[in-house]
C-alpha cells in the first residue's frame, strides 16, 4: 500500500512537472508581447491536459467564430467532487437541493471584457499557472473559475494591429502611432458593443453564453478585470458610492477586506494604489453590480495603461508604464482575491446564504400587462436570468402605478406576475425598481433602467403577494388555414411586427400600411396595421403560400380580408394606405461618429430587425453618390470635421429629391440652428436671466464636481407626450417614457411635426436630473419629422438603440424606416 501510495505522488508530480509556464509554452517572456487569443487558447488547453488541478471548456462562440472558454481551478480531491460543490452552493441560494454541505469558496475571475485592455488576458496566463504550482493549498478549500477572455474579437482587434505596427524595440513616446488606435479601437466586440454594460441586458452572444455558466455556479466572488487611463496607478475595492441599497453590510465590508489584502502586497513592492473613487456599484449591468445583486462581491479592478498603453509609455509623471508591470500588478490582485476567499471560505458561505432571504423587500410582486410581443420579449430577458415568473387573468392590482408614477391599481385580463420570493428575488427588485435610491448623483453610468418602461408596459408593484391563477399563454402561432382572400391584415405593436415586415420585404413582397383606424372582416385595426394585397402581388404565381410561409416563419397571425371594401376607415386602394418603399439604406459610420451608437445601429439592423444595411465612412459621404440609397442614417456623435458646408449640401439636395435622414443623440448638432434647417436648441426661460445675475466664481475647488451635476442627465426616464396619428408613432399610444442620456434640448419643430415631446412641465419618473439640466427640458423635442422638398429629417434627441435594451424604442426607429413620408417607390 505504501509503495502505491508513493507511486501516486511520483505519478502527480510527474503530471505537474510536464506544465510548462506561458513563457516556455509560448516561447516568449509574457509582457513582452501580446498574445493572441488562439494562443491563450492553447495554453489553458496545455495546462488542462497536464494538470489534474484544472479542467477547460467551451461554453460559446463569439460572432467572428473565436471560442469562449472558462477553467475551473481546484484540487484533485475537488474535481472529483465538484459537482456535488456546484450544486451545495445553489442549495444554499434556494436553487434546488442538495445533501452535501456548502463548504467551498467559489471565486470567478473575469478578464478582458474590454478587447484593449489587454494586460489582463496575459495576467490570467501567469495567474493560472502561479494557482497550479506555488499556491496549490488555497485550492483545497477554493474553486476557482476563469475566464481568460470575455471579448476575444476586441482583443484580437486590438492585438493584431499593435503587432502589426509596434515598433521594434517599442516607442515610448505618447505621440508614437503605436498609443493611438484608430477607429473604433479594440474596446467592444464584434458589433461594438461595451460588453461591461451588458451583463443584465445580455443583448450580445458572449453575453448570453456566460449567463448560462454564471447561473450554473452562482459565485461568490466575482472579480472584472480592467485598464484604465495611463496616469492612474491602480484601482481596487472597496469600491465608490453610491451602493445600491441592496447591497448588504457583509459584502461592503468583505470589499474593504480584500482591498487591504491587497493594500498588503502592493505596499511591499512599493505599488501606487486608490480605492473608494470613481467605480460605483449602482448600475447592474456591470461585471461587478451584476454578480453583486446575485449575491457575490462584485469588484472591478483597473490597471493604468488601456488600449495607449502598448508595450511601454511614458506617462505624464515622468515613468515608463510596461506591459510587464501591468501583468504583475493584476497577477498580484488575482492571487490576493483567491487567498483572503480561501481564509474566509466558511463565512463567505454563511453570508451568502444569508443574502438570499427576500422577506425584507418592499414589494412582493411586480405585476404587467400591455403587448403579448412586449410581455414575450421581457420573458425571454427572464430566462437568460433564470428568474420565474407566472400569470394571471381577470384581476386587479394596487400599489405603486409606473403610469401614474404614483399610488394607483390597474385592472388586467391578462398579466405577468414576477415575485420577489424567489432566489433572484433582489435582482428582481433591482431591475424592476420604480426608483433607484442615491446616496449622491455622482455615478459612473445611467441611473435609470426600470424594465416597465424599457419594455412599454403598464405595471403596478405590489407591497401585498399577487398570486397567479393562468398557465404561459404565449403560445405559437402555427398551421393556420391557407385562406385565398383578396389581402391580409397583420397587426403592428411590436419589434416582432417590424421584423416580419422585414421578411416580407425581403422576400419580394409588396405590402401597405394604413395611415387611419379602419374595420374590416369584423375586426378593428389600427394606424400602421400591414395589409398585402394580391393585386399589389398579381405577377407572383405563388403569392397565398409565400406570405404564410413569411407569417409562420416569424409567428404572425395573418386576417384573410373577405374584401378590399372596409366596413369602417380607407379601403385596400385608398391613398391612406400606402405602399412600403423596401428601403435601401445608408448608415454612417467612422470619424465623428459614436463607436457604440453605430455598433447599436448596426446590430439593430442586422440581428433585431433582420433587414439590410450600407455602412459608409462619414468622412467619404460627400463623394458618395447619395441616390443610390433611400435612407442616410447618421449615428450619435460629433460631426464638426465631417459635415462641413459641402457635405450638407448634398445632404440637402438628397432630401430635398425624397430622400430621408435619421438623425440621432449629439448628431442633432449638426443641424440645429444651421441654414435651412429648422431644429434649434432649447434652452431655459430663466437662462438670460441667470447670465445677467451670474454670481462670482467662488465656488470651492473641492465642492465643483458635486456642483457641476446640476448641469447633468445621468440616464434618466422622463415622461413624454406622443402623437399617435404620426406614422414615426404608429403601434404607440399617446404616452412613452424615454430614456434620456444627456442634458442636450432641442424646441418644439416650427416646420414639421413634433412626434414625442415633453411638455411645459417635465416629469422626471426616475434617475437622476440635475436642477439646470431640467430647466432646459419643458416644450423640448423628443422625435420629430421635418419636411424638405420631398423628403424628411427625423430627428431622435433620445436614440432609442442605446445599448439595445430599451425595448420600447425600436419600434419608432422601424416607423422612421419603413412608414414615415414613404412617398418613393424605386421599380
């Protein structure tokens, strides 16, 4: 027996023996270079083959095919148990049961969600192999979890062009072209979005992979790695106010905890560190405020350099920062996080267990009714989150109205129920709460998010428990009965009814909307109701089976019309019911324009709304021949240097020939106030007043940040009035709650229709407004439509793609699209 039992521990340090370091697998002193992510790929795949301490999986795609991987770091003993550990640890959550005892701590390191800062992916390379060899102890009692790259295209994007032109040996200098990536940078993903903003909105494939193995472990630490500018030394917990108010005193203090661990080491090497500025924990879609609200200590952790960083740079405080000291630093904090979580690893437990009792919130259920479309998409985000949800029909609920914005009740023959007596029932409260409380406005991200309103429904939080009595009603819409009639109606209320609009389009068939309410075949239908005539598809043999074979391949439920003469409204053939330009469609993208407003339009275009799009460079649209396109879609961003005096020319002459411009966020500024345009900026009844009776500049140096926020929108909800008659409005009734991004106005349209808009007296239903910020709101424009020539400008003060998560305003950007001043119809 003890000639085997040596045999065994000869055996396993053979095993060890056999992994090599990332330097002698790769065959280059990590810091020296960046490595692409094939590479990590093969080292955490070498490591996983040599070690019976690790174990390497798959778990998604990104969409240019690179694979999203995690390790799981553990001892032998372990990883022959870990199923058993997984489960415990739910158990505890109150996510299924379990006779094994929750005794292990579970750490989850995250690293490069953003593709340029790229030290961490090299650091998660010598932290792996530090873990498997010096500091193999703490693994007896610790799962470690890490995922090496969240955002392999981005940092791919990023490492491909400093390796192409890096010099050799690296430039220092701020100035060397090596510091300045060009456009849009290797910060976001495939379709340029900041995958730290994505956690609770899981818009993006990464996101959704990791949702699914997140929600398999439940950690309970959870560490995003980060870079940040190049003169800041380093940032760790704890973290900064404002804490969201469901953040519990054991995870506050377990963040100061781990910052002086970490303080410890730092102080020994003589690093440079700062804690408790800047990185809040309100905003849950974060890498940190995500894993929070699910019950770990989320913490973000910054190193100086980002995408200027490159190799080496000389900072503004006369050092050289290396990609070496980089890797170190976040090596250093890695391991620091495995060993106070190893130390701590049966408090941890109990603590989290503890988080997990709901009985304290305020409101026992959040109940929502409105579109089935709308109600369906807030479901799947809830399956993402594996967060239950129930039904029920014919009732009524008290509590607090999201319409009212107040105290109310609301009658529904339908409604959704999401408790808050279940395990995620604190994220439940923080993704539906009316009103996020703030202990100061100085946040580092938007302030409002309430899903009621990201998803137009009317809902009601209830103090009392609301029960359910209705099994899922979404049920599919299949084999309806081919029915040869004259044309068919579609209703028109949601993404859903753009995105099967699309479809039509794209397969050859011609379609109208309607620009009136109208009756026919013994139902009512509403403005912007899609109708498809068969004298408008009289050359297509096949029409009847095409259009259902459309309809079922997007589950829309098609009304034979048993004629084209309406009982009440337009007729098929009535001017008020227009024909749809299939559009072709531009959309800038490159200098001047926001990197994530066009990744959001993009992604819109090409994954919600499933129609084509031309992406243009901004700086070439003047030598574009414009009347090739229907449409010019010009993104967030700031346009001074692009849209000079020729370029609006053309513009002008491509509207003026019934060409179309969608104009959105800080892109407005182009037009406001410029010749022949009649957009201007908005500002407060009292602000000459207030030029006149400035005060002396004398405030306090240290009082002016907090003082500047009177000037700010932090991401927050107002109220606004609709016109429901205008087609950029149809499928809307005549009240929408928008999310406003900044403190930019604009007037009321004197030439044009002013489609959504926010009256004399502005209601702000949640986020914050500064006082100077909302003074300039009252009679300011939301949406709007002028007219030029033959053609239009919409204007969207609020860009309704922000990030892809406010549901509710996408489908004015279809209506933009495909109905508003739809006059040309190319052959």
């Amino acid at each position: 027996m003890r000639h085997f039992t040596l045999f065994l521990f000869l055996l396993t340090g053979i095993l060890q023996a056999q992994v090599q370091s990332p330097s002698e697998f790769l065959g280059y002193e990590i810091g020296s270079q960046f490595s692409r992510h094939s590479d990590v790929v093969r080292y955490f795949e070498h490591v996983a083959q040599n070690s019976d301490l690790v174990t390497y999986q798959e778990y998604g795609r990104t969409n240019e095919r690179r694979p999203l991987t995690y390790a799981v770091v553990t001892s032998k003993a372990n990883h022959g148990n870990l199923e058993n550990i997984r489960t415990a640890n739910l158990a505890q959550a109150g996510i299924g049961s379990s006779s094994s005892t929750a005794d292990k701590a579970i750490v989850w390191l995250s690293y490069n969600v953003h593709g340029n800062e790229a030290s961490s992916t090299e650091a998660s390379m010598v932290t792996l192999y530090e873990l498997i060899t010096t500091k193999k102890a703490w693994l007896d009692n610790t799962v470690v979890i890490i995922d090496p790259c969240i955002n392999p295209d981005g940092r791919d994007r990023y490492a491909n062009w400093f390796n192409q032109v890096a010099s050799t040996p690296y430039d220092p200098s701020q100035v060397a072209s090596e510091h300045n990536e060009p456009w849009p940078g290797g910060r976001p993903n495939h379709y340029l979005f900041d995958l730290n903003r994505d956690w609770a909105w899981a818009t993006q494939v990464e996101s959704k992979a990791r949702l699914k193995i997140y929600n398999k472990w439940l950690p309970h630490v959870h560490v995003d790695f980060h870079e940040q500018g190049i003169n800041e030394p380093y940032y760790f917990a704890p973290a900064a106010e404002p804490f969201h108010e469901i953040i519990s005193d054991w995870q506050r203090d377990f963040q100061t905890q781990i910052g002086q661990n970490h303080a410890r080491y730092f102080d020994q090497e003589g690093w440079l560190f700062f804690t408790r500025e800047r990185f809040d924990l309100l905003y849950p879609s974060y890498g940190d405020t995500y894993p929070t609200y699910m019950g770990a200590i989320g913490m973000t952790y910054e190193q100086a350099g980002h995408g200027r960083a490159g190799l080496g740079i000389n900072t503004d405080e006369g050092y050289e920062l290396t990609l070496f000291d980089r890797v170190a630093h976040h090596k250093t904090t890695g391991l620091s996080t495995v060993e106070i979580s190893s130390k701590t690893a049966s408090k941890i437990n109990s603590e989290f267990a503890k988080f997990f009792d709901n009985r304290n919130l305020k409101y026992k259920s959040y109940v929502l009714k409105g579109s089935q479309d709308n109600l369906m998409a807030l479901a799947s985000l809830l399956d993402l989150h594996e967060i239950t949800y129930e039904f029920a029909i014919n009732g009524k609920a008290s509590g607090f109205s999201y319409t009212n914005n107040g105290q109310g009740s609301m009658n529904y023959d339908l409604a959704m129920i999401v408790q808050t007596d279940q395990p995620k029932g604190k994220m439940v409260k923080v993704l539906f709460e009316p009103d996020a409380k703030l202990s100061t406005p100085l946040t580092y991200d938007i302030t409002a998010w309430s899903l009621p309103h990201a998803y137009g429904l009317d809902a009601i939080a209830s103090t009392s428990k609301v029960s359910s009595n209705s099994s899922n009603p979404f049920s599919k819409v299949v084999n309806q009965q081919r029915i040869d009639a004259p044309g068919y109606i579609a209703k028109w209320d949601s993404m859903d009814d753009a995105k099967f609009l699309a479809g039509l389009l794209k397969a050859g068939i011609k379609v109208r909307f309607t620009e009136k309410p109208m009756t026919n075949s013994g139902q009512k239908f509403d403005r912007g109701s899609l109708i498809i005539t068969k004298s408008d598809n009289k050359n297509n043999p096949n029409f009847v089976s095409d259009v259902y074979k459309v309809a079922a391949s997007h589950d829309r439920k098609l009304i034979p019309a048993t004629s084209s003469f309406s009982k009440e409204g337009p007729d098929f053939g009535s001017p008020e019911i227009k024909l749809i330009n299939p559009p072709k469609i531009a959309l800038l993208k490159g200098e001047g324009t926001s990197s994530l407003s066009y990744g959001a339009t993009w992604y819109y275009f090409e994954q919600n709304l499933e129609y084509p799009v031309t992406s243009i460079e901004a700086d070439r649209i003047g030598r574009v021949n414009l009347d090739q396109f229907d449409i010019i879609i010009i993104p967030n961003g700031y346009y001074g240097g692009v849209l000079n005096e020729g370029t609006m020319s053309s513009i002008k002459d491509f509207v003026r020939g019934g060409g179309k411009v969608i104009a959105t966020g800080n892109a407005l500024n182009s037009f406001a106030g410029q010749s022949g345009f009649s957009l201007k900026r908005n500002t407060s009844s009292g602000d000459d007043k207030k030029k006149e009776d400035k005060k002396e500049n004398l405030t306090p140096y240290a009082d002016r940040e907090e003082a500047s926020v009177t000037n700010f929108i932090t991401g927050s909800i107002f109220k606004t009035t609709v016109d429901p008659t205008h087609p950029m409005a149809f499928g809307y009734g005549d009240t929408y709650y928008s999310l406003k991004l900044g403190s930019s106005a604009y007037k009321y349209l004197d030439n044009g229709f002013n489609v959504a808009y926010i009256g004399e007296n502005p209601t702000n239903v949640s986020g914050f407004a500064g006082d100077a910020a909302k003074d300039r709101l009252p009679k300011s424009l939301v949406f709007g439509e002028e007219r030029m020539g033959r053609g239009s400008i919409i204007y969207m003060a609020d860009d309704p793609l922000f990030r892809a998560f406010w549901q509710n305003g996408k489908l004015f950007f279809a209506n933009a699209v495909f109905f508003t001043n739809n006059n040309k119809f190319r052959i």
